[in-house]
C-alpha cells in the first residue's frame, strides 16, 4: 500500500464528514442496476469505450473526473489524436478490456401521497373526500 493511499485512509476514518459522496463500491459491474448497500440509492451500470474517429479502432477509455476520455492520447493504429466515444447497451468479453465503467444514480419516480375515499351511499350525494399524508 502506498503513502498517499494510507493517507487518504487514515483521512476517511477520522474525518468520515469529508466523505459524503458514495463510491457505489459494493455494486457489482456484471448487474444492470441495484440498489447501493452503503447509501440506498438505485444505481444504474453504464459501459462506455473509445473509438478512434479516423479509422474506427478500439481505444482503452477510462473514468477522469466523471467524464470518459481515452488514456491515450493518440491512436496507435493511425496515429490519430481524435476520439469519439461510444455508449455500450451490454458488456462482452472481447470489450471488457477497453471499456470504462460508470456508475450513474437513478433518479426514482415520486409518488403522491394522496389518499381518496368515498361516503358511504345516502339520500344525500356523495362527496370527495382528501386526505393529505
């Protein structure tokens, strides 16, 4: 383990406020989406990979401050510098190598909390009644 990793683990354990955001962590990568066990929340698991724009050849992609970027920074097949990037529907072996994995928090449905119910039947007509929860 390196000096800045034991750093920055002594840092999480003694200062757990600086660590608000969630790594998702504990999701697995082979799952369309699950629920975090650490924070609650539905995450969806998105591939991504890197394709040169010149000649359409496949470029290890990687995660950089919550973006996806090639690491090289030129093709090694063309000598291109251009990249496109390219959202994957599912992950196979032969792209698992050059693909980046982003982990995205799905915004869930709100629901209302509007209860309604009816008078029971009277000479009377009946009325709506609401209940706000």
């Amino acid at each position: 383990m390196s000096l800045t990793n034991t750093l920055i683990e002594i840092t999480r354990l003694f200062l757990p406020s600086l660590n608000r955001k969630c790594s998702h962590s504990k999701i697995r990568p082979d799952i369309e989406q699950g629920y975090c066990p650490d924070c609650g929340k539905l995450i969806k698991n998105e591939w991504y990979i890197a394709r040169c724009s010149c000649c359409g050849v496949k470029i290890k992609a990687m995660v950089k401050n919550g973006e996806i970027v090639a690491q090289e920074h030129f093709c090694s097949n063309c000598g291109s510098e251009g990249y496109k990037i390219e959202k994957l529907d599912q992950i196979n072996f032969i792209d698992i190598n050059f693909a980046a994995l982003m982990k995205k928090e799905v915004e869930e449905e709100r629901f209302c909390n509007t209860t309604k119910c009816w008078q029971e039947k009277t000479i009377e007509t009946p009325k709506l009644l609401v209940q706000y929860l």
